[in-house]
C-alpha cells in the first residue's frame, strides 16, 4: 500500500474517469471504477459469452487424447486445473474483501462486479480448458488470448491497487490480487503447452500448422523446422508439411455442394453466397485479427499526440515518458503479431476459396460430353443466372484466370470494409485538430470511388474480349502440341 496520495480526494476513483484528477497519483492513471469496468468485467464477460459456443463445438469432436496418452496428459492438466481452481479460490477470495468494504459505495459496487465476473470466468476456464485439451490438437486460442489479454490489463489494475490508500482499499486486496495475477501468468505458459506428443495416432496425422498454439501461430513458429531444413539441404516433396484438415479440398467440395443445391437457382449471385456460407468460419476468423489490427493502427496517432504534448510541457512528471515509452512498445507489438495472425488467415482463406473454386469448375468440366471438341459447343458456367456460354476452352482457361481474379478480389475484401473505418475514425480525430479542411480527404476518396465504379463496366466488357483472346492463344498451342505429337 502506498499513503504518499494525500492529494487524491476520497471520491476520486468512484468515477469512471478514465483519467483520474491531476493531483492525484501525478495525473497518471486511470480510474479504479473505470478499470474493473473495462480491464477486467469486458473480457471476462467476453470469455463467458464465447465459451459456449466453443463448447458446443468441442461436443461433436472427436476425442484426441486416450490411452496411455492421456494419463501422460492428465498429469499436465491435473496440474493446470488445480492453477485454474486456487485461481478461482483468490477471486472468490476477492468477492469477500470487497464486499466487507465500503457497503454501498459505488466503488465497492463495481468491485464486486468485477471479482465476480472474474470467479464465473475462472471456472468457465476450469471447463474450457478441459474439454480443449481432450478434444482439440492445438492449445485453446480462446484461453491463451483470453489469459494474455487479462494479464496484462490485471497488471495496470495492480499498480494502481498498490498506490490506493488504506482508506480506500483493503490492505489484503493488492496482495490477494498479485497472487491471482502471478498464478495467471504461470496459466499464460501452461494453457500454451504444446500437446502435439500426446495426440492418438489414429487420429491425425495432424499438420505442424494445426497443432500449433496462438503464439507459436503469432510467431510462424511451426515452420521452423521446415526453414532449417531447407537451409540444409533442399527440400523434397516429402519435407513439406502435412496439410491441414479444414484446408482440404475434398470436406470444402462436399460442404459447397451441399449449399449449391440448397440455394435457389433463381437468386443472384448464387455462387458468391455458396462461397462465403462455405466458410464463412474462415472469412471470421480473418476479421477478428484485423479489428485487432485496426485498433492498434488508430492507436499510433494517438500515442505520438500525446508523446508530442509531453515533451512541450516539461513540468510534466518522467513516469508519463516512462508510461508512454510502454504504450509505444506495446502499440507496435500488437501490430506486428495481429499483422501475422490477419495475413496468415487470410492466405489460409484465400487458399480454401481457390480450392473451391477450382474443384467447382473441374466438376462442371468433367460433367461436358467427352466428344464435344468442336469450340463452338457452348456450356453454362455454374448458374443458369450466367446467360453467357462458354466453350470447353473458355471454361479451362477460367480455371487459370477468372479464379484467380476472384482470389485476388477476395484477398483485399477485409481492408475494403477495415479501411473504410479506418478513414472514418482518421477523418474523425484529424477534424479535432484541423476542423473543417479534415473533409478534404474524404472528397477525394469519393471521387476515386465514383470513378472505380463507373469504370467497372468497361472492365468488365475488355476482360471478356481478353479471354476471348486467351483461348485462341491456347486453341493455337493446342494445335501446335497435336501436330508435335503426330509428327
């Protein structure tokens, strides 16, 4: 406990803040109420409402552990657990404290909110991680976020649970609270241990990709292995890693299918819907990393205003510089880990609708009689919506070339809709600064909007003569291989 606050009136953290007064702990620090409101009721109560649904995703999975595996395991999750319960015994521990102080105060209102909330989450961790580990090859990426995110917020709360004074705060809440968050740190490592050795082998092989963690993921850690041995030697078809199961192209082909002949022929953009109901799992998981993104991003400006505004003002205390050297560094690593994560998904998104797609038309392709050569024999590419034939030519040629316009379309659909928020958000801060003359850029963007729109069409209509082009070059190659062939 610290007493050296004289200055912090009684009522000083009772408010949500977020800052507290200036004469209060250097002007340095959040609010106590606005704290255990946002770094410790927002992500438990995020773990309570997601954690369902990975349950009952878990439920219809096989189980990856059994045999003398799991007793090997269950030796790791004995211990994991029992972290997980004398975790759940502090924050019960903590519902005690603070509800014995302060009856009524809203300070102590929030509080017992938020040691609650925490308990609830704790145990629905007990359960989450348990089903994790007998269920699923990788380390729970819901917990290793979830833990990771909440220690680092518990760690700003205990800073400021120390600076309280003892007319505040219990003087057994700070100790009571650093034991919880040093057990939190010691499940950071735990929940992150990799269980690959423990997995039945009838249940794999399981890609390096698929059993890896979070942060080996974060990291691309699980290429490693690959890496070295290509600086060794060179690398042969069978140094390649497995691929994973949900990248396969034979369960993505059967789900399309399914949605195909599900959806009605007579609604637009049949395709399109088939494809983003297919995986649309992957299409959000590619999003959770670029909101993340997004927030580290709108963060730069932010830290380098008040970066600017601390050095203009040399009364200022050094533990603001100290504070901010820390808000830098962490601003940047969430950019370069949730950048890794964001573009990993989306290649693994890219690459599932490639495979879709090309299976797609290969089925429609093997479906054409085997005597028709003749290239004006016209077939209907996937839809009847599409009124437009093509000959077998076309057809093969668009396995090459209109599949690889949609990949490329597809691979920017996130930093369309990321963008566009994030220009708002720019435009927002920067008509702070500046007023008015912050429209300018958004004019602009309209135009080069309006003009991408408007020159669509003529995309559209020189593509087509393009392809057009493109299967006489490949007819001419073919006939030239026949005559090689014959001679």
């Amino acid at each position: 406990m610290n007493s050296s606050t004289p200055h912090c009136a009684s009522s000083a953290d009772t408010a949500f803040g977020p800052m507290v007064d200036a004469n209060c702990r250097q002007g340095f620090d959040f609010t106590v109420t606005f704290e255990q409101s946002v770094f410790v009721v927002l992500p438990a109560s995020l773990l309570l409402l997601v954690a369902p649904l990975r349950l009952l995703h878990l439920r219809k999975a096989r189980v990856k552990v059994a045999g003398r595996r799991l007793r090997l395991l269950k030796l790791t999750e004995l211990l994991l657990q029992a972290a997980i319960a004398v975790l759940a015994v502090l924050h019960l521990a903590l519902v005690v404290l603070w509800a014995t102080r302060l009856p009524g105060a809203r300070l102590s209102r929030v509080s017992v909110t938020a040691a609650c909330v925490s308990l609830a989450s704790s145990l629905m961790s007990c359960v989450l991680s348990y089903a994790e580990h007998v269920k699923s090859p990788r380390p729970s990426s819901l917990l290793n976020a979830f833990l990771l995110v909440s220690l680092l917020l518990d760690a700003a709360l205990l800073r400021t649970l120390w600076l309280l004074p003892s007319s505040v705060v219990h003087a057994s809440i700070p100790a009571v609270f650093a034991a919880a968050l040093s057990l939190k740190a010691a499940l950071v490592v735990l929940e992150a241990w990799d269980k690959s050795p423990y997995l039945v082998a009838g249940a794999g092989p399981y890609a390096p990709e698929a059993t890896a963690g979070l942060y080996a993921r974060a990291v691309f850690a699980w290429v490693t292995p690959l890496l070295l041995t290509g600086f060794r030697r060179l690398l042969k078809p069978v140094d390649l890693c497995t691929l994973d199961e949900d990248m396969a192209v034979a369960g993505l082909d059967k789900r399309f299918w399914w949605h195909w002949q599900k959806a009605s022929s007579r609604r637009k953009h049949r395709l399109i819907r088939c494809c983003v109901v297919t995986l649309r799992r992957s299409l959000i998981a590619v999003a959770l990393p670029r909101l993340a993104l997004l927030a580290f991003t709108i963060c730069q400006p932010l830290v380098l205003n008040r970066f600017l505004v601390f050095l203009d003002d040399s009364s200022q205390p050094a533990t603001i510089g100290h504070g901010l050297v820390a808000a830098y560094g962490l601003v940047y690593f969430g950019i370069a880990i949730t950048q890794a994560l964001y573009w990993h998904r989306n290649g693994r998104s890219v690459t599932m609708l490639r495979g879709v797609l090309v299976s797609a038309v290969f089925s429609k392709a093997t479906e054409m009689s085997i005597t028709v050569t003749d290239d004006s024999a016209a077939v209907t590419l996937m839809s009847s919506d599409v009124n437009r034939h093509f000959t077998r030519g076309i057809l093969l040629t668009l396995i090459g070339t209109q599949v690889e316009v949609i990949v490329r379309a597809m691979r920017e659909v996130h930093e369309f809709w990321a963008n566009t928020i994030q220009i708002a958000i720019a435009t927002w801060l920067l008509s702070i600064q500046i007023g008015y003359a912050a429209s300018g850029p958004i004019i602009v963007s309209f135009v080069a909007l309006l003009g991408t729109v408007g020159a669509a069409p003529l995309a559209k209509k020189y593509q087509i003569a393009w392809l057009g082009k493109t299967q006489k070059r490949v007819g001419k190659y073919h006939e030239h291989f026949d005559d090689l062939v014959r001679s």
